[in-house]
C-alpha cells in the first residue's frame, strides 16, 4: 500500500457575474443622445423651412429706377410747328431727332414749301423718344410769291376760252378744268371722261382741244391718282401700277406711272 498522499481537495473557482449596472443609469446615457437626435433632426428641418433671402431684389429695384431715369432724360419735346410750312416743319422736327410723316387729306406733297401744318400727333409740348415719328397734317396752300405766276398761268387759259373755235370748245375747256379740280386724271382718261356718254358726251375732236388747251402736268396727276388709291386701298407696286396704266384704270403712260410711283414712295 503505497504512502502517497492525494493533493488537498481546493474547491473550483466561482467565476465572478459581470456587474449590471442598474436601469437608472443606463437611462442617464441613453436620454440624452434621443435628444441630441431629436435637436439635430429638429434644426435641420428649421433650416430647410426657412425662406431664402433674396439679395437681388434691391439691385432689380435699382435697375428699374436707372432705366427711368434714361427715359426721362432722352425724353425729347416735340416742337411747335402749326402754321409753319412743311419744309419748315420738317427741319424743326428732325433738328430734335424725331422722322417726320406728311398726312394730307388730298394730293401729294411734292413741293414742301406750298403745305402748310394743320397739326401733329403727337402734339405740341408733348413728350417723344428720339426716333419717334410725328405724323404731320397739312393742307395745300399757295405763296404769296406765286399768286403773279397762277395768274400769268390764267392768262392763256382765258385767251384759249376766248380763242375757241365754237361754244362747245369754251365749254368742253371749261369741263376739263372742273374734272382736274375735282381729282386727278390722265390725258386719256379726261377725254374718255369728256366724250363718254356718261359724262359730258362731247365729240372727240372738241375733248381732245379742250385737254390739250388745259395745261395739266399729268406727272402731278398721275403722283396725286397713286395717293389716292393708296389711300382708299392697300395696294402692291405691280397692282398700283396696274392700276394708274389699265384702260379701265387710270390710263397713264408707263412713264408717268412710274413717276407716280415714286412719288408715293415705290
């Protein structure tokens, strides 16, 4: 039997529970970091809801009160110009830097210095940008200087009336000059008017005298028949032509018809 001894008896070790900290100080930790959530989340929403500024609005503001004030200050006053003569009229208002539109009731204006300014529009005192066109109403009226020369130019009218072979010459002469008074006509288109029918049925011969002892300029008339269509009716250069040279028209010659045109501005 052998002597040795088994080693003393020494318990296993109790392995040591990890310490629980208790439930009110986890809650110490766990509060504050839902509430800092809560703050950030709360903060960024804030910042997104909140309107932007809007810096340019005074610059705009600024702008607008600067594009004013240019106006005010190229705003140009239209001259007064009632009574003047169309040329007259015409420096005054191109001098302010403004275009200038005649507007007559009849006829062309060809020669400036016979029209005389009724009114404009705008009107006088007004205000207008530069550029701008006044539109310029006039009426035809003769010089002084001319009142000798219309009357040397009635002198052979009244010598032809008197030099007319017969009544019907003196009155066909007469005829003629009432029809030109009254609108404008081509040479064709007076004798058609004197020895139709319809009009003064006079024979051709004597129509044919009287238009010839008239002394019309038919360039003039065939100006103031291309005005007179433009202004009752739109019409292209070919139409207007057409018109002032047709038999059933007006007549003209292809040279006057093109003066006329011209004069109207084609």
């Amino acid at each position: 039997m052998s002597n040795v001894q088994p080693p003393p008896y020494s318990p296993p070790p109790v392995a040591h529970e990890k310490a629980i900290k208790p439930w009110f100080k986890k809650k110490r930790i766990i509060i504050p970091a839902a509430a800092l959530a809560l703050i950030v989340i709360g903060g960024a929403a804030g910042a997104a809801n909140k309107p932007a500024s809007t810096p340019e609005a005074a610059p705009a503001a600024a702008g607008s009160n600067s594009a004013q004030n240019a106006d005010a200050a190229t705003a140009i006053e239209v001259p007064d110009t009632i009574g003047k003569t169309a040329k007259e009229a015409a420096a005054l208002l191109e001098n302010a830097g403004l275009e200038v539109d005649f507007s007559a009731e009849s006829g062309v204006v060809l020669d400036r210095d016979n029209w005389t300014v009724l009114r404009t529009a705008p009107a006088a005192g007004e205000k207008a940008k530069d550029g701008d066109t006044v539109v310029v109403s006039v009426e035809k009226t003769a010089k002084p200087e001319a009142e000798p020369v219309e009357q040397a130019e009635a002198e052979p009218e009244e010598a032809a009336q008197d030099d007319a072979p017969s009544l019907a010459h003196a009155n066909a002469l007469g005829s003629a000059v009432m029809y030109l008074d009254s609108m404008p006509f081509s040479r064709a288109g007076l004798i058609d008017q004197l020895t139709s029918e319809y009009g003064e049925a006079y024979p051709k011969d004597v129509a044919e005298w009287a238009v010839d002892k008239v002394g019309a300029d038919w360039n003039a008339e065939a100006a103031e028949a291309a005005q007179m269509y433009l202004d009752t009716m739109s019409l292209s250069k070919d139409r207007l032509y057409d018109q002032l040279t047709s038999e059933y028209g007006s007549q003209f010659t292809a040279e006057q018809a093109k003066f006329g045109l011209k004069a109207v501005g084609y």
